[in-house]
C-alpha cells in the first residue's frame, strides 16, 4: 500500500466523493460515462482513454499514468494540473480531503 492510500480514510472519502463527485463520475465495471468519464480501472490508466467519452485536447494529450500520486497533485486544482481541461472541479485543497478520496478511489474503481 502506497503513503498516499495508507494515509487515506476510505469512509470519509466515500462522503467527499458522493458529497464532491458522484453528480459527474461513476466508479463501477460498465457503468456509464456522466459529465465525467466512469473511473473504474482507474490506477494505471493513461488520461484520456475512457471508450465513449469526449474528453477535452489537453486531457487526451496530457500522457499522464493515473497513480495514486498523479490523482494526489491532479486532485489539489484539475486545472492547473491540466490547462485547458474541461472538468470543473475546483480541486480538494485539502491533503486530507485528496488521501481520503485516493483511498476510496483506489479500492471503488477495482
């Protein structure tokens, strides 16, 4: 288990992302894109690649390996961390907040 999970709180991150996420991303095998692309399969998944979803230029082109890691520094501000996405998300800045939501990320989207 990585420092950033280990530091997570799965319970409390399941609330930020139903309170924060959920209206945008689903996280289960087959289910939907929303406005958000569904995230199962997330850890270890180029950006971008969703079948189905109409992700912006700058995600598509970003190149980045959604580890534990990138999600912790994407997740503090989306669009700073990608110019020019379209997700909206203003980001968690709380590093709290961002390992509770890896946490639960890393064991809902398997």
């Amino acid at each position: 288990m990585s420092e950033i999970i280990a530091k997570g709180n799965v319970e409390n991150g399941e609330k930020l992302f139903k309170a924060r996420c959920v209206q945008c991303h689903t996280t289960a095998n087959g289910a939907p894109n929303k406005q958000g692309p569904n995230l199962y399969g997330l850890f270890g998944r180029k950006s971008g690649t969703v079948a189905g979803y109409a992700y912006s230029e700058a995600n598509k082109n970003a190149g980045i390996m959604w580890s534990d890691q990138t999600l912790f520094d994407y997740l503090e501000n989306p669009k700073k961390y990608i110019p020019k996405t379209k997700m909206a998300f203003p980001g968690f800045k709380s590093e709290q907040d961002r390992y509770d939501v890896i946490a639960f990320l890393e064991k809902d989207t398997k």
